[in-house]
C-alpha cells in the first residue's frame, strides 16, 4: 500500500521546506521535490498537503500504559491507556513503565500490555522495573532484561528524593545505572536509567555525586519530573549545563506555585542559551496525580492525560516560546535520539511512517503510525480490541 502526501510542508527532515512523501507499508520510501515522485501501475492513494504541515509522530517517553497509581489503596488503582487515548492526541510512540505498585503490578503484565498496543497500532518500548530498589525484573537483574528483552531500553520508573521511594543508598542507586548501562551495551541499547524524582529536598544529589565518584557518563541517566518545583528545577538547569538530560512533565496547568510548567520551564531553557536537544517532555498518562497534605497523606487523586501532552506541544508554537522545529524536537526526536529508538523521530526516508499532518492551527488533520492511517480528516479510524 502506497500514500503519497503532495507537496506538504516538511518540518523534523534534514531537508525541510516543501516536498513530496512518499509512504511505502511501514516506511516512509522517499521524500522528494514537488512532482518528482512517479509511480505507475501501483494502486496510491494520495493526500494533498499544500494547506498542511508533516511532523514525526509524537515520543512520549514516560506512560503507565498499564495505569500507575495504588496509592490511596486498590480503588485509587490507574486504569490502563488505550489506542484511542495516543492516538487521538498525535502520539505514535510510547515507553511504558510501572511505578509505585509493583505489588499488585508486574513487568511482564507491563511487557505484554506494550506488545497489545504495538499489535493494535501504536509503537511501544518499557523500562524493566518500579519505584523500588531492587526492582522488579522479568529475567532475573535489569542487565539481562535491557540486553535480552527486544522492547526493554531501560530501567525505570525508579524513585528518588520522594517519600514513596525505598530510600536508596547511593550504593543501590549507583549499581542500578551501572545495571542499565552495561545491559545496554550488550543489547545495543541506550540502557538509560530513568529516574522518578519527588519533592524531597535531595533532589539530584545522587545524580551529581555520580559524576563526582564513579565513572559513569552523565548521558546514562535522566531525571523526570524535573518541573515539579522550582528547587528541583534550578538542579535540572545545573544537570542539563553538566551535560545531563531532563524530562519535563506535562500534567494540568499547575495549581502550586511552586509547580514550573512545561511552558515556563521550556522558556528559561532556551533564554540561558541552554541545548534543547537535552531536553524531552512526557505526560505521565494514565499515573494517578495524588495530592498529600503536609503528613504526606493522600487528600485527592486525578489522571494524567496525554491530552496535556499535545496541549503543551500547540501551546508553546503557539506563544511562540519555542519554534516549531524545536517543539519537534523536544515532543519527538530527542526521545528518539536519547532512548535510541529505530526509525523514529524524523521524517526521512528509511524511517518509519510515523506522522502528522497539521492544519494552520496545529490540529491533527492526518495521523499516520507505522504507515497506516489512524486519523483521517480529523476523525480516529482505529479503535481499540475491546470496544467499551
Ligand atoms: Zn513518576
């Protein structure tokens, strides 16, 4: 099955501007100048682009796609993600992880609910693991499940600086990245340890210290939540200037003051000149949003959504804090770059037919995942296994 998209304006390409895309069953099989691409004797389907814009899919590198939360007891458990939830906000790519419950919740139920939604259409990737230490594993250690297990690139949600952590040691915390770093190499992944930061006021201390006392790479490691608040936010600006990376929330707009939004957060980033290459957002979804009082009793619990995701991906265009280049960029191809994820992240020819095409105000007009057409004129043509 062909699609060809006629001359639509090419945004996430080294060779941006106008062009033909041509998709080809996965991939994208060539992008090219306006009129260059012929095909003959071949059933396409073609989709004029003049009035539209062609992004990568959207990279959302933190969803509980299995629902996270179990805080306020087995009632407060997160429902799980569904195709429709993705797609219908531009996502195409997720990374699953499990979080607090790794009780009632366990990496292999994670690892088939990712393989559920990459057979129904979405691409998926988990981190082995849960907010503890040691953490829970399909194989045995995180090691042989990032080098063995096709679709785990790291090791993750794991808690730090939060009262819902197995308060680590330093020890603990350091041979976990040394975990994911070695398993890594030998799967020929990224092996990232991906670091669930509360409000403690630790913050990245073991972060710092590990450049300080080991030998491993600032790039092993990344740090989410790091908007949470503004004592946190302030080590993240030192993290990104030592090399680090950072992965900024995106849920509701912010009710604490404290809270930096994925806007605001966004905008000093760029205005201290600081790389937004190192730099990803997530949403969260399908997590609880507990709310503690000052005991550090749960008081009230809400959803994260990735409609918050998509809501932060317009709202910046839109108030011009970042350019559209750059919002690609830190909403897709630096959880492509970073995550080491194949074929996704950009429009180029070889890669996976993972986009967007956007009307003049950022709606979604066209999705497409993996070639096929999920959203056509604006309406979601897929629906989940189960229909609900
Ligand atoms: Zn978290």
């Amino acid at each position: 099955m062909f699609t060809l998209i006629k001359n639509v304006k090419l945004v996430g390409s080294e060779s941006p501007g106008f062009k033909d895309l041509l998709l080809s069953g996965p991939r994208i099989a060539a992008v090219e100048r306006p009129g260059q691409v012929k095909i003959e004797g071949l059933e396409v389907k073609t989709i004029e682009g003049s009035e539209l814009t062609a992004v990568p899919g959207l990279i959302d590198p933190h969803v509980h796609i299995l629902g996270g939360g179990g805080e306020g007891g087995p009632a407060t458990r997160a429902p799980e993600l569904r195709l429709e939830d993705s797609l219908s906000c531009g996502v195409t790519t997720v990374i699953g992880c499990l979080g607090t419950d790794s009780v009632t919740r366990h990496p292999s139920s994670l690892l088939a609910k990712a393989r559920a939604l990459e057979i129904e259409g979405l691409s998926t990737w988990i981190y082995t693991g849960a907010y503890n230490l040691p953490t829970p594993t399909l194989t045995g250690s995180v090691r042989s499940d990032i080098a063995l297990i096709d679709k785990v690139i790291g090791a993750g949600e794991i808690a730090i600086s939060d009262h819902r952590s197995s308060q680590p040691t330093f020890e603990e915390f350091l041979r976990l990245v040394a975990e994911c770093r070695v398993g890594g190499m030998l799967g020929g992944k990224a092996g990232v340890a991906h670091f669930h930061l509360g409000n403690g006021q630790r913050g990245l201390e073991y972060f710092f210290r590990m450049l300080e006392e080991s030998e491993l790479p600032a790039t092993q490691v990344i740090a989410t939540h790091a908007n949470r608040n503004r004592h946190l936010f302030s080590q993240a600006l030192e993290w990104i200037r030592r090399g680090g990376l950072i992965d900024l929330t995106c849920g509701p707009e912010p009710t604490d003051p404290d809270e930096v939004s994925v806007a605001e957060a966004l905008k000093e980033i760029k205005s201290l000149g600081l790389p937004l290459t190192r730099v990803t957002v997530s949403s969260d979804a399908n997590g609880s949003l507990p709310v503690f009082d000052e005991q550090g009793q749960l008081v009230a619990l809400t959803v994260a959504s990735q409609k918050d995701f998509i809501r932060n991906f317009r709202e910046v265009v839109r108030e011009k804090i970042l350019t559209l280049e750059e919002a690609v960029a830190v909403f897709s191809t630096n959880a492509a770059d970073f995550y080491r994820l194949p074929g996704k992240g950009k429009l180029l020819p070889g890669y996976e037919a993972d986009l967007l095409l956007l009307d003049d105000s950022l709606e979604l007009k066209y999705v497409f995942s993996r070639g096929r057409m999920m959203v056509e004129e604006r309406q979601l043509k897929v629906r989940s296994t189960f229909v609900i």
